[in-house]
C-alpha cells in the first residue's frame, strides 16, 4: 500500500470511479518505469512524482513535483517517455505536463490516495536513504548544558511539524557528537516521512560529486538531486573554504532548498562567524537560521556518557573508581573518551583480566600524558589575540581602549581557569599588573557570561581552540 498525493478540485465533481481509474493506471506505469530504468533511477527521480489534475477537453494530466527546477528537469529527461507509458496505457491521456504543485487554498484540497503498487523485484531503496548511520539515534545521545541547546534544535529539524528555523548550524570541536546529531535527525526523519528524499554528505563529498559532474558534463543531474532533498545535511562546511565554484553551487543548493520550504543542516568545527575563505553570502545565510554550539563536556557529561556506556558493556565490570578516573583524565572529547572505555573492556574481555585502577591508569598512561598537556599563559593571549584581531602585545600593553581591554580581561580570566598560575603570576605576564587587577578581569567576563551571550559565545569558542 503506497500514499499517492493527488490535488483534487471539489468544485468540478470529478468522478470518483475515474479517478481512481487514473490512480491504477500511474500505479501500474510507476511499475513499469522503475523496473525498466532501474530501481535506483527511478527513486531518484519519479519517485517523488505525484498526480495532478486531469483535463478532459484536452486529454492532459498533470505530474506535480517539489520545485520549478525539478519539474524542468524531470519533463526533460523523462518527458517523452511518461508521455507514451500514458498513452500506451490507454486512459485516455494524450499529453503529460510537469509542474510543480501548486498551493492549495480555498476549495481545493489535498487528498492522501491509498493504491497498490505492483511488487518490483529486486527493488532497492533510495540511495538518499542509505548513506547515514541509523545506529546513531537521538536515544543514544546523552544530553548535558553543553549539548542541550543543539541537541533540542535537532529534535525541532527531525520533528514532523515543520521548524520554525532553516537552515540549523551546528558547530563544536572534534569529537563532540556533531555528527552524532547530523545522523540522529536523518534517522527521525525518515522514521515519519520514509518517502521523502533525504541527502547525507560531507562537504568534501559535496565537493567531489560537483567536481565529477562538472567533468562528465552532467551538472543538471548533481543539481536536481541535491534540490529534490526534503532534509539535507552537510557535515564539516568549512572544507569548502576556498573553493570558489563549489561555494556558489552551495549558495545556490541552500538558496533553493530555503525557498521551496526544505530543511537544512550544516556543521562545523566552528561558529560561521569564525570560518575563513568562505563566501560571505554563505556565512549570512548559515547564521539566519538558528546556530547551536557544543561546547567540550563537563565533567557531569563525561561521567552521564561512561554510566550508559557501562550499562551495555557486560563483563567484565567496570568500577566507580576507573569510572571518574577516565572522566577526570580524559577531557579532550568524547570520542576520545569513549575510545579510552572500549580499549579498557575489549582488553579485560579478550584477556579475562579484571578491571580495576591500577589497570586503567597503566593502559591508558598515554592517552592521560596527552590530556594532561599544559596550556600556558602565552597560548592565551595569542588565542585571544587573534581572536579579537588586535596585536599580542596588546595584551601586555597599558592601554584602556575597550577594544584592547576587553579581550585582555577575556585572557586574564582563561588564564585563570586553564593554568596553575597564581593572580600575581598571571598579573606579571600581563605587563605587570596587580593580582587585584586580575581579580577584577576574572570577575568581570563570569558576569558579562551571564548577561552577554557575545562574550559567553566568545569565552567557549576559544576554550574550544585552547583545549582541542
């Protein structure tokens, strides 16, 4: 039993017998053409093809599709032979027109037909649904501050009401769970809408495709299917950076896909604001959605990620102990973490070996010597520095001017939290000022994190770069 959306004029009493008479004939010429282009040729292309309206007088059905591009594209490629599939078929139609569906108001309404499709054998899914991880699921995420706000906006852009924001920019350092998320919506929203066309891929694979459709002289092909997508996700954007023509054909994808009502998601290693060599018009049209950063996990998040973890992992058992040692000792990310937990059961599984901490601290004494590597105060204020976009030497200078002072306190305060350092010490290298001075810079930007959602943007994008 297959959904067919059909556009039915109640004003024209159309009769029903001969509608569902049309009906069976598209079911049986659907048929046809996925078994005679293949299975994959036609979900990419006809699947998402639904009946229209029929003119008697003139002996013309119309085939709706999503958008003006695919309808140009489709009647194109596919025209003359829907054209005599119709008339072989002998309903009387003599004519097919490709166009996109209208907006239905007043009497005209949308119907949902319910009609049998003849079994395809060897029928395949669509490719659009096949490249993203199911295994991935929002059940499987664990939720913290750090990851609240992109993990709700991601349940919003998989949700069968439609978001109220498009595109959704995600960005976090590596192996914070982006991609987790990316996957995560693509399976929900194939679990209430498995016909739609759904597209997964890197911007790297993006890349490569437009790149290999330019060279075959097969651009129209790479377009339509990218437009066709009810829900696109792109991971890791800022691979595109420099590349001038695969950038504008991104605009384009993004600019159609907005206009038509589809559902977008990018990610990042970074705030749009903060990728370089992109198109500016790309960066505008990322950050007019609604943008949500994973900042690195907390010690709660890490400790929440091990307990699920640990409740699947079986034998042997894994102490409290070994349990807040990995996440006190391994801060860089989760993935990480999650590695360090897998090589400890794997070991004590294929060795019987029991798990304690003195086991722990020796098999993962590497991956703590990484973790424990020291940030220091010049790390600081050249992160900060750059930031900012003023001088190092801003950060040692005695000027004022809120623009060298604001991103001296930021530093200051980073100093503070990310170094062993004593106030005087950190007051010393910040050209010799009072610990009383720090005390003020530290407490300042705590309370500007609280009320500036700029400066708590900024404080969590460089303690990302400082910690990755």
């Amino acid at each position: 039993m297959k959904d067919v959306v059909r556009v039915v004029d109640w004003q024209d009493g159309l009769d029903a017998q001969a509608d569902a008479s049309l009906d069976s004939v598209w079911a049986g010429i659907r048929a046809g053409l996925r078994r005679d282009l293949g299975a994959r040729m036609f979900d990419q292309w006809l699947k998402p093809v639904c009946l229209g309206d029929y003119c008697p007088d003139t002996q013309t059905i119309d085939l709706l599709v999503a958008t003006d591009f695919s309808a140009n594209f489709v009647s194109g490629q596919f025209g003359d032979r829907l054209r005599m599939a119709w008339r072989a078929a002998g309903a009387g139609v003599r004519d097919v027109r490709l166009r996109r569906a209208p907006d239905v108001t007043g009497p005209r309404l949308l119907e949902v037909v319910h009609v049998e499709s003849a079994p395809v054998a060897d029928a395949q899914p669509a490719p659009s649904a096949c490249n993203f991880q199911p295994r991935h699921g929002f059940a499987d995420f664990i939720v913290g501050e750090s990851n609240r706000l992109a993990f709700s906006a991601a349940q919003a852009m998989a949700a069968q009401a439609q978001p109220r924001f498009s595109p959704l920019f995600i960005h976090g350092s590596t192996g914070q769970g982006k991609t987790h998320l990316l996957h995560s919506i693509a399976a929900a929203f194939c679990a209430h809408a498995p016909s739609a066309p759904v597209l997964y891929m890197s911007a790297e694979r993006f890349m490569m495709e437009f790149v290999n459709a330019m060279r075959a002289n097969d651009t129209m092909a790479f377009k339509a299917r990218l437009r066709a997508a009810h829900l696109l996700l792109i991971d890791d954007i800022q691979f595109i950076a420099g590349k001038g023509s695969t950038q504008e054909e991104f605009l384009h994808t993004i600019n159609d896909l907005i206009d038509s009502g589809a559902r977008i998601v990018v990610a990042a290693d970074r705030a749009p604001q903060l990728l370089e060599s992109i198109d500016p018009r790309i960066l505008s049209r990322l950050a007019g959605g609604l943008v949500a950063d994973i900042a690195p996990a907390d010690l709660d998040l890490r400790l929440a990620i091990l307990e699920a973890k640990r409740a699947v992992a079986g034998d042997p058992p894994v102490p409290d102990a070994v349990i807040d040692f990995l996440a006190r000792s391994i801060r860089s990310n989760i993935r990480e973490l999650e590695g360090a937990f897998n090589k400890l059961v794997a070991y004590g599984q294929l060795t019987g070996r029991s798990i304690d901490l003195d086991f722990a601290q020796g098999m993962l004494a590497d991956a703590v010597r990484a973790n424990a590597r020291r940030i220091t105060v010049d790390e600081i204020q050249k992160a900060c520095a750059a930031h900012y976009r003023i001088d190092a030497s801003e950060m040692r200078s005695k000027r004022r001017a809120r623009a060298v002072a604001r991103p001296r306190q930021v530093a200051m305060y980073l100093a503070k939290k990310m170094t062993p350092r004593s106030l005087p010490e950190i007051g010393r290298i910040f050209g010799g000022r009072d610990h009383s001075t720090v005390i003020h810079a530290v407490r300042t930007i705590e309370q500007l994190r609280e009320s500036n959602p700029d400066i708590d943007a900024d404080v969590r994008a460089l303690l990302r770069q400082l910690e990755s």
